[in-house]
C-alpha cells in the first residue's frame, strides 16, 4: 500500500513537471515574438482626392519602412541590390505595423506609420543575396574636423570651419552615428593651435577627456589645391584605427562642394561602423546547453537573454529530463564570441563537456 502511494505521488510529481516543462517548450520558445528590426516614424502625405486609398498609402509606407532599414543596416555597396525588392515580399517580412496619427489639414491626408520587419526573415532574404546585414546599433560619438589649407598654411578649428558649422544640418533618421562636435573653448583652440605641425601624431586625449565620451573621430582635412586628403582617427569600442581617404577635384570653399564631402564622408563613417556590427549569417554554429530546471522563472531569464542577443539565430529546447532542460542555440558567430556575449550577462558556463551547462 505505501509503495502504491508512493508511485503515486511519484507520478503525479513527474506530470505536474511534464505540464510545467511542455509550458516552457510551447510558450516560452515557439510562441514567442520574434526579434525585429523595428522602423519607427514614417511620414507620408498626399492629397485627399475622390481617389484616395488608404491601403495604398500604407503600401507606400510598407516601401519607405523597408528602404529604411536598408539604409541603417546595409553598407553602401550592398544597398543596390535591395532597391526593387517586390512589395509582395516586403509585406510577407513584416511582423507588425502601427499607425501612430493619421490627420487631415487643408486636405491633405498625414500618416505616420511605425512597421516591425522579422529579423530572420530579412536576414534569410539577405543572405539569398549574398550580402550581410549589419546591427543597427546607434553610438553617440566625439567628432572634430580641422581644415588645414596647405595653400595659405593656415588652419581652421571649430566655428571659423564649415564642415564644424554644418557637421549636424542634414542627419538622416537612418544613420547610426549620432555626432556631439565640441564647444568653442579657447584653451581647446591654443592647444590644437600649438600643435599644428604635429597634428597627424597628436592625440587630442585633453580634449576628449572633457566630454566623457570614449568613442570619438578627429577628422583632419588637408587641403591642397583641389586635392582634400582626410586623416581620420578612429575610436570606437576601444579599437582605434587610422584610415584615410582621399577626394580629387573636390573645392570645399564652395558650400556645396563642402556639403558633398559632408555627406561622403558621413557615408564612411555609418559604413566604417557597420562593418564592425556585421551579422555574418553564413557562420552558424549549433551549441548544446543544459540549465536546470529547479527554478522556472531563471528558465524564462535565460531565454529571454537569448532573445536579446542579436546574434543567436534560433534556440529551442530539445530534450528534458527531470533535473535539466537541454538547449540547441544556433548563433552567428565563434564559440567564445557567444560565452564573451553572455559573460557580459552575467551568465557562465562549464564548458569541459560537450553539453555546455549553465553555472
């Protein structure tokens, strides 16, 4: 009889495991919204007319959605090879869609529009293409441009230069880099002014140190006839870098022609930064993870770590037993990478077996 109620007990213990767990697998993993790419604030006007259409509007914003996220998440080269992409197969990538406001003044029809892409199915798509998308990750920068004439050997700093002056007049919704360009301060300009012959070895620590900013760009344009040649020091994530890039025929005393090596060099900048946030989807790798199942609240964390890292493609529970749930993580990117990422997370790993086992 004791042993009866004893199996009893037994089973009804591993049921109420089972219900719990298969919540875990059917709730936790599948049913759970996919990670997007998300585009927010899409504007369109158009006249209300006997005509008017709104599901067409909204089409049209579906388009500038995707354009957009094209333009944040693709480097120049690639961004062609999206431009006539079907509407059919935009809207089949679009997992949710908004309208924020829809007004009417003077009749003209005003939507603004917010539109969620599924993350996998852009990335599938792209990958189709042979082209690598890269985060969105938006980086708040320290930016400074000397101009230095070689012509007239003088040098401009800060509001005598126009690329200062106009640096933030045309940023674009789609660009990562977000610039804080520095004060006129008059030790800053007697400092950079001393150094003006050594310009290409100094390193401005003094004055970036004041805008606590660890991420910056001092951008240093010779100008010699119409020959610009453009020195760039690079900090970002704590990698430093030097590139340099050259424009031929280009006058920046003429405003317009100043705008355009605004803008090139801009594009070089997003493009220098999303090369180093490519999601490089040919890399797939299978990881086997085991975490205990003691706790189902920790269960719920941890995959809602997963989620949150960009670079796992795909994770599922594969296996249980009555002491682990056994995960299969498919991750875009290195073994260390990935326990780099959770170690940031406060997550880590026995890793001596083939079954990585959550500590």
């Amino acid at each position: 009889m004791k042993f009866n109620i004893k199996l009893f007990n037994f089973k009804r213990l591993y049921i109420h495991f089972c219900f719990l767990a298969l919540l875990n697998i059917f709730f936790s993993t599948e049913n759970i919204q996919a990670k997007t790419f998300s585009i927010n604030d899409i504007e369109i006007s158009t006249p209300f007319e006997i005509n008017f259409n709104k599901n067409k509007i909204i089409d049209e914003g579906f388009a500038q959605a995707f354009n957009r996220m094209v333009l944040s998440i693709l480097q120049t080269q690639d961004q062609k090879k999206l431009s006539k992409t079907p509407l059919r197969l935009i809207k089949s990538m679009i997992e949710t869609f908004s309208i924020q406001e829809e007004r009417f003044i003077d009749e003209v029809y005003y939507l603004s529009l917010n539109v969620s892409f599924n993350k996998k199915k852009v990335l599938n798509l792209m990958e189709q293409k042979n082209i690598f998308a890269s985060l969105p990750v938006e980086k708040k920068i320290f930016f400074l441009p000397i101009i230095v004439d070689k012509d007239k050997d003088e040098i401009s700093i800060f509001s005598e230069n126009y690329i200062f002056n106009n640096w933030n007049s045309n940023n674009q919704k789609y660009h990562l880099l977000k610039y804080i360009l520095p004060t006129e301060d008059l030790d800053d300009f007697n400092l950079i002014k001393r150094n003006t012959k050594f310009l290409e070895s100094y390193n401005f620590n003094e004055i970036i140190k004041k805008y606590n900013l660890d991420d910056y760009i001092i951008s240093i344009i010779f100008k010699e006839n119409n020959t610009i040649k453009v020195l760039n020091k690079i900090n970002l994530n704590q990698e430093e870098d030097l590139k340099n890039i050259n424009f031929q025929n280009l006058n920046i005393d003429n405003y317009k022609e100043a705008d355009k090596l605004v803008e090139s060099l801009k594009t070089a900048y997003e493009n220098y930064w999303k090369s180093k946030n490519e999601i490089n989807t040919s890399v797939k790798i299978s990881l086997t993870v085991s975490i205990n199942n003691n706790d189902n609240s920790e269960i719920s964390k941890f995959e809602q770590i997963l989620d949150s890292v960009d670079l796992v493609y795909n994770y599922y529970i594969y296996k249980f037993n009555n002491k682990d749930s056994f995960y299969k993580i498919i991750f875009n990117g290195s073994p260390d990478h990935f326990l780099k990422i959770m170690k940031n997370k406060n997550y880590k790993f026995d890793i001596q077996k083939k079954i990585w086992v959550v500590k």
